[in-house]
C-alpha cells in the first residue's frame, strides 16, 4: 500500500509538473508576441511623430505635401513604417483649420500594426458661445452726454440695423468688483449680462448720471470658459524679405518675414493685395495708412503674425471668400475700416492678442467686423468706433458714442489656434494628438 500511495504522489507530481512548464513555454510565447506587439506599435507611433514634426517645421505643408504617403517603408528601429495622411475634403489646402487622418503601418519582428490618429491645430473652441466676454471692468460711456451702446443683432440673418437693433446681446463678466459693469449717461446696454457666482447683483452693475438702458436680464453662473494663450503659428522656413514700403498696388503670393509692411498713399488708392493661403510674418510694425488699402484675395486664407503695432487708418477688405487672422504682439490701433463692405461676414475677420498685453484701440469712426480674441488686452473703444462681432478680452473701455453690437451667429465661431482653456483644449503646441484605433 505503501509503494501505491508514493507512486500515485509521483504520477501526480509528475502531472502538476508538465502542465506547469506546458503552462510557462505559452506564457512565454505570449510575452515574446506582447513585446513584439508594443515594439511594432511603438514604431507606428514613431511614424506619426515624424509625419507631425513635419507639419510643424514646414509652413507650407498643406501646399506642397500629398494627399497619400508621407512615409513609404520607411526603415525606423529595426523594423519599416507607411504613413498615408488625408483629411475628409481631400484637399489640405481648402480649410487651414481641418484635421488630417494619419494611417500608420508598421511591420517588425513578423508583427504589423497599425494605429490611425486625428492630428489637428490645437484649438477649435469656440470661445465666444456664451457671448462677449471680459476678465475685468467694462465701462460703456464716460459722461453726462455719452451715447454709447451695447447691443445685438445676427449676421446669419441679415446685416444690422440702427432702425430695428437687436436686444440679445450677451456680455459675461468675470469680477464680482462694485461696478464690474458700469454704465453712463445716456449709453445703453440690450441683453444679458453674467457674472461671477456670489456677485451681489445691485452692486455690480452702476448706472451713472442717468443711464438710458441697463441689462434686462442679471444672473450669477459658473463662467465654463478659461481665457487660453494664443500660439503665434509656425513660421519656421519662411524666407527673408526685405520690407516693403507700398506706393503702387501690388500683389504678393507666398509667405514670408518682413522687417515691416507699410502701404502708403497714392491718388487715388494704394492697394496691397495678398492673393495666396499662407503666413506672413512681420518683425515690426504692419502700417495700414489713410486711404490705403490691405486686401485679401478671393479664396485666400491668410494670418499675418506681428511683432511691432498695427496702425490701421485705411482698409482692410476681404473680398468674398478670404479670411484673414492678425496675430499681434503689440499695440493694435485702428482708425479706418476692417472687413466693412467686404466679406461683411464677421466669421471672416479675427484678431487675436499675444500675452504680450498691448491694447486694442478703436476709434475716429473706426469699423471692425469680426472677433477679438485678447486676453491679456485692454478693448477701447471712443469717437463713434463700432464692432460688429465679438470680444473676449480683459477689459472694455467704450467712450463718445462707441458702439458694440453683438453678432449671435459669433456663437458658433471656432478658434483654432488657442493652448489651453477650457475653450479651447489642451494638447501639443501647434497640433494635437488623437490616438484613434490600433491593431
């Protein structure tokens, strides 16, 4: 019974035994397939992170990369990578604010795979859905007689009208200060305004000397927007020029970086056109002077980043199709007209503010048609200056007959190249990220 019993134990031992090595050369199989797997996926990834250092370092991507491979078996770590890259229109060229897809194929140690990922300008938030906004103070008239205005209309609508002015205006307020809104004279405001949680609403909104109008709607609410930093776009790779000092009309068709951009006068008009997509970089200032005019061309999608100030007294028109961004660094100075009796479409128009907190003026019958996007800046606004669109800045300063008139259809206006905010999501400067599927 004895040799029974240890030959049983021994043949179960035995038994225990083979399944457990059975069970280990399959664990390690699986491991050498997990660890192929991550290599091969690793690779793809890498393959992705070439084609984007790409879009960052070459300005003119959309212009002279394909729609296809921008990687063909191409040899990375020990293995090969194919990345094919396209966007949902086929064109890179027709919309400067459009995600691509990348395809990437990697093949390594006998393993392929394959990870798909939307790449896109950081951004796309639209930043002006709960309306105007301003971090601090906003002031509208500075007398007994100011007759300034804040109200609203929709240009997906048709254009505004003095006679019949909308009273939908929308103006959120982020400071719970005693006149956080402050109104004089005989100045109005038609709409809403909202204000920090907490705020004692008959202390943050100061009717002065008689103000003709306050809000018709106050409220206290959460603000779900956070102000981002506006990324100055990528200007890697363009080529020196020298600057240009307009006296004749011209047209220039590619980007480049100028030590400043003056168009001057003539008789009658001096007109600049820009007649091609692209980014044109100004290290100085960009001079609009009177009875010049600084024009985009049909089709054209145009951002001028500038480092000096922007001194509009002439015209900046938009013909039609053409969008243009001004990206300043600076003092923005505006006594002529933007984007009036052009595009006349306020989606075509934005300005946006770097942190370096230069104001944003407005006056002498000045006309902007559009979004300012600037929230390090001071908006001031005198002398019968008129915006038509949105803000979202730090403060509002409007003076003599100033007015705003909130455009609804601003609601749904995408901001493409934020960082950061809750407007406008985080992500890689430049461009973000989003790993679809891997197989």
């Amino acid at each position: 019974m004895a040799m029974l019993l240890v030959m049983i134990a021994l043949v179960v031992c035995l038994i225990l035994v083979a399944g457990f090595l059975n069970t280990q050369a399959t664990a390690t199989g699986i491991a050498h397939n997990e660890r192929n797997y991550q290599e091969c996926k690793s690779l793809a990834q890498s393959g992705i992170d070439v084609c984007v250092w790409q879009m960052k370092n070459r300005p003119d991507w959309r212009e002279v990369m394909p729609i296809g491979n921008w990687l063909a078996n191409q040899s990375i770590g020990g293995g090969t990578v194919t990345v094919s890259v396209a966007d949902a229109t086929n064109s890179f060229t027709d919309d400067n604010t459009q995600s691509v897809t990348m395809t990437s194929t990697a093949t390594a140690n006998g393993r392929t795979c394959t990870l798909v990922a939307i790449v896109g300008p950081t951004g796309g938030g639209t930043v002006f859905g709960n309306g105007s906004f301003a971090a601090g103070q906003v002031v509208i008239g500075n007398s007994l007689l100011s007759s300034c205005t804040f109200d609203s209309y929709d240009s997906s609508l048709g254009a505004y009208s003095s006679s019949n002015p909308g009273a939908s205006a929308l103006l959120n307020i982020n400071s719970s200060t005693n006149g956080a809104l402050t109104i004089n004279g005989l100045s109005s405001f038609n709409g809403s305004a909202v204000f920090p949680p907490g705020s004692v609403l008959g202390n943050v909104v100061n009717l002065l000397l008689g103000a003709l109008t306050g809000p018709s709607s106050k409220s206290t609410a959460t603000e779900t927007r956070t102000l981002g930093t506006v990324i100055p776009p990528n200007t890697t790779g363009l080529p020196n020029r020298a600057a240009i000092n307009q006296f004749f009309n011209q047209t220039y068709s590619s980007g480049a970086i100028y030590p400043s951009i003056t168009v001057n006068t003539t008789n009658p008009v001096t007109t600049l056109t820009i007649g091609t997509t692209g980014t044109y970089y100004v290290t100085g200032n960009l001079n609009v002077n009177s009875n010049s005019v600084l024009q985009v061309s049909d089709g054209a999608t145009v951002t001028i980043r500038v480092d000096g100030n922007v001194n509009i007294a002439g015209s900046v028109r938009l013909n039609n199709t053409g969008q243009l961004t001004i990206v300043a660094n600076g003092n923005v100075n505006v006594s002529g007209n933007v984007n009036w009796n052009g595009a006349n479409s306020t989606s075509a128009f934005l300005l946006e503010g770097l942190n370096g907190g230069g104001n944003i003026n407005l006056s002498s019958n000045a006309v902007v048609m559009g979004g300012i996007y600037a929230p390090k800046s001071t908006l001031n606004m005198s002398n019968s200056a008129a915006l038509y669109g949105a803000a979202a800045v730090n403060a509002i300063s409007m003076q003599n007959s100033s007015a705003v008139h909130w455009d609804n259809a601003m609601k749904s206006r995408l901001v493409h190249n934020l960082y950061n905010g809750s407007a406008a999501p985080g992500g890689t400067v430049d461009y973000t990220i989003q790993y679809q599927t891997t197989n």
